[in-house]
C-alpha cells in the first residue's frame, strides 16, 4: 500500500512541474459590440472595455491583423462596414485576441446568431 502512495505522490509531483512550463502567450477579450472602437486604419489603435465601469483599453493591430465577420475572413474596411449595419442595442459579443509578446491585437471577428 505504501508503495502505491509513494508512485502515486512521485507522478503528482511530476505532473506539478509540468504545468509550471505552460507560458500564456495570448489575452482574449469577449465585449459587447457597442463597447469597440474599430481602427480607423490598418495599422493603428483598437479600443474596447470589458464591462460597464471598466476604462476603455487601447491595444495595436497592424497589417496582419484578421478581421472575421460570421466566419468569413475580410479587411478591416469591409468588417467596418458589416458592423455598421448590426444593431448596436443588442449584446452581440465581438472577440479580440491580444497576443502578449508582440502587445498587438491579432485577430477580431465576431458572430452573428
């Protein structure tokens, strides 16, 4: 029985030293479509808060930044205008993944039920 506790503690503490390698290498938001600031450029400035009394936080996208309406992939220009025509009252959520290294806002898109 002993023996059994002690593999059993051996491979928990293996197990310990795993996980404490994982490294978080992107931060993804999920905010309500009428609390984003789109860019107004390629290269330029995201801006969007998490909730009602956040701040509103500013993170940078650049020319590879994806911008994905209902799954289909576009430029910033025409996700601007698909957003344009959604109705801002409701609380349809817009994803923004920030990767941490680069400080840059990777990929936006959001989905329309």
């Amino acid at each position: 029985m002993k023996i059994k506790m002690i593999i059993t503690a051996l491979l928990l503490s293996l197990s310990l030293t795993a996980a404490a390698q994982f490294k978080t290498i992107a931060e993804a938001y999920e905010v309500r479509i009428s609390d984003v600031r789109l860019p107004q450029s390629e290269v330029g400035t995201i801006g969007f808060k998490e909730c009602d009394d956040c701040d509103y936080q500013t993170r940078r996208v650049s020319e590879g930044t994806v911008y994905e309406f209902n799954g289909q992939r576009m430029s910033l220009e025409k996700f601007r205008r698909a957003l344009a025509g959604v109705d801002r009252s409701q609380n349809i959520p817009v994803q923004v993944l920030h990767h941490l290294e680069s400080n840059q806002v990777t990929k936006v898109w959001i989905l329309i039920p």
